[in-house]
C-alpha cells in the first residue's frame, strides 16, 4: 500500500472545489454569503509570490455556482501572471458576486463584501472589473481600506479602463508591426467585441487613427450610441466571427478563441482585452498559429487598467503608470521575438517569462 499519493491520484480524491484549486495551484478561496444583504460571493487568491493579490470584482447573473468558480479561478491565475509580465510586484486575485448588476446591487451587500475582503487582512485588494461602478467600490471601501481604482475625489487612481484601453491599443500596434511590417492601423479593418468602458475607448483609439471599425455588444443602445459618434459598422451575434477583418478584438468575456470560432475568423491579428480569450490555452493559441494569425496573449496587452491601480498601491506617480503602459509595445514585440526563436506561441512563450520571474523570486524569499 503506497504511503503518498501522486498528484493525480491526490486530485481525484479529492473534494471537487478542493481539486479544482489544487490543480489550477491556488493558495485560498473564499465562500462569502450574507443572507440578509443576498451577498453570494467568491473570492480567489492565486498567488502571493510577488506580492499582494490585486484584482477586481466581476458581478455577474452566473447560471449556478460552479460556473461562477470556473470564471474566478480563471481570472485569479491570469492576474498572476498579468502582474508578473507587467514586472508588478502583485500577486493574482480575484472576486466574483453572483448576481443581476442591474436589479440587485445595494449599499449592504457591497458593504458586507467589504467586510469578507477586510477579513483577509490585505492580502487582496479589490477594485473594479465588470458589472462594478466606482459608487459600488466607494460602498466596499467603507469596509475596507483594501480597495484600488477609487475615484480621484477619495485619493484613488480614478476609473482604470481608459489606461486599460490604452495598454490594448499599443498592444494591437505593435502585434500589426510583427504581422503587416508596420503599426500603423489606418484603414485595418478592426472588429471590436464588447463596447463597454474599455472597448468603448479602444473604438476611440482606433477611429482616430482611421481604421474602418465594426462593434458589437448585447448592449443594443450603447452599440447605437457609438456607432454614431464614431461611425462604425455594426454587426450582431454569432456573426461576428465571419466578418471580413484584418484585426479581431475580442473586449467582453473570455473563451471567445475555440474550435468552433477560430475555424471561422477571417483576420490576421487577434488583440483584445477580454481576459481568458483561449478555451484552451495550448490547443487553441497553436491552432491560431497553424491558421497563420498572430495572437497578442491577453494577460499582457491588457495590463494597464492593473498597472494604473498599482500607483496607488505603491504610490508612483501617474505619468510613470502611462510610461509603463507604454512599455507594453515593447514587451509584445519582444514576446513575438521569443516565439519565433523558441517555435512556441505567443502565449507560450509569454508564459515562460512570467513563471520564471515568479519562481526566480520565490527562491529569493526562501532564502531570505
């Protein structure tokens, strides 16, 4: 009888939320549920390596609560990385509230929140992330100093995703450079999925500089609003993947790269903000690489709304921020440079970088 179980047996036997962190090498989560507030919460901290985990609380009506602990620990191991590439030091978390974000948001439930992130005594630190408005991160913030991206008016770093937009723009720049031989996108046929605050000021971006836009959102009057103010095409649905495009831009929820949809694109480059755009990271960025399409990996071109918040963290200043934002331009043309020479993908490659930096300080800290 064997005395030590290996790792796959151990994660087998193992209770199913137990396993699942187990195998995606999370430190803690946390069940929070308040029933007089309706508060159903997940908070995942990944890794505590670099520093602090940073990431922001996604309210969103989730069909049952294994989905809503899928979509966490995805998110929580990709800020991890996110912060590590970035050269932040942060570690990876994220939260999750079960919930309508326009039928059951109230001062007591993100205040209860507040008081489940206070209860990990800093070790995450919450801020905005989709279905989360400034008022609700004010709410949890009298519950906990742990909280980035406030407004500008209580000391914060103000709403992240016009940085965040920003990062994606210098991404996509510098993925055309790699691709067409110039990063210029005047005239690329963009098309941007989710118009939210993020995708909203990429479409900005983008329609200064003259490329020929295509939106589409489930939000059918946000859609409307921008498609007249800066004159894109619209296009609804499904049929988004076989639109005609030089550039997809995914910017709403992840997993939008899969066997289905990446046999339907008709583009050259994919960047995007969404987090978690490969189903499966392996599988799906070596099938973009076999179609010959260039993948600017997401947990890196999107660091800007990240980077923003860690101003307030460590205190640096604004412009320093925007002069890390910027370094994203680089940082994706050295990755695409590391690919090419090591015949892995984009994502693969950027990957490596990351862990190494995290193993490369956790055998600092042990010997410390």
């Amino acid at each position: 009888m064997k005395d030590v179980l290996d790792r796959q047996e151990l994660a087998v036997d193992m209770n199913p939320v137990i396993s699942k962190m187990f195998n995606t090498e999370h430190e803690q989560v946390v069940f929070c549920q308040d029933k007089a507030s309706g508060l159903k919460a997940i908070i995942a901290i990944h890794n505590t390596t670099l520093g602090p985990a940073l990431g922001g609380t996604r309210m969103w009506n989730y069909n049952n609560e294994v989905e809503a602990l899928n979509d966490v620990l995805r998110l929580s191991r990709g800020m991890t990385f996110k912060a590590s590439i970035s050269g932040l030091n942060l570690g990876g978390g994220k939260a999750v509230i079960i919930g309508d974000t326009y039928t059951q948001k109230s001062e007591a439930l993100f205040r209860r929140f507040g008081k489940f992130v206070e209860s990990l005594s800093g070790k995450y630190i919450t801020a905005e992330d989709v279905g989360i408005s400034p008022k609700d991160m004010e709410w949890v913030n009298m519950e906990t100093k742990h909280v980035s991206g406030l407004p500008k008016t209580l000391g914060g770093s103000g709403d992240p995703s016009p940085v965040t937009a920003y990062g994606v723009y210098m991404g996509m720049k510098a993925t055309a450079k790699k691709q067409f031989g110039s990063d210029s996108l005047g005239c690329k046929k963009v098309v941007v999925q989710g118009v939210g605050h993020v995708g909203e000021t990429l479409v900005k971006h983008l329609s200064n500089e003259g490329a020929l836009v295509t939106i589409a959102d489930i939000n059918q009057e946000r859609v409307a609003r921008i498609a007249k103010e800066f004159g894109t095409q619209v296009v609804e649905g499904d049929a988004i993947y076989d639109v005609d495009m030089d550039i997809y831009a995914p910017c709403a929820l992840g997993a939008t790269l899969n066997d289905n949809t990446i046999e339907r694109l008709k583009c050259s480059v994919v960047a995007g903000a969404a987090n978690n755009q490969l189903q499966d990271e392996i599988v799906h960025g070596r099938r973009l690489m076999e179609k010959g399409i260039l993948y600017a990996p997401d947990f890196l071109i999107n660091a800007g709304g990240l980077i923003n918040v860690y101003r307030e963290v460590v205190g640096i200043s604004e412009a320093r921020a925007m002069e890390l934002t910027e370094n994203i331009y680089q940082t994706t043309g050295d990755i695409f440079t590391k690919s090419d020479a090591s015949g892995v993908t984009p994502q693969e490659a950027a990957m490596v970088i990351a862990q190494n930096r995290i193993e490369a300080i956790a055998k600092i800290k042990s010997v410390l």
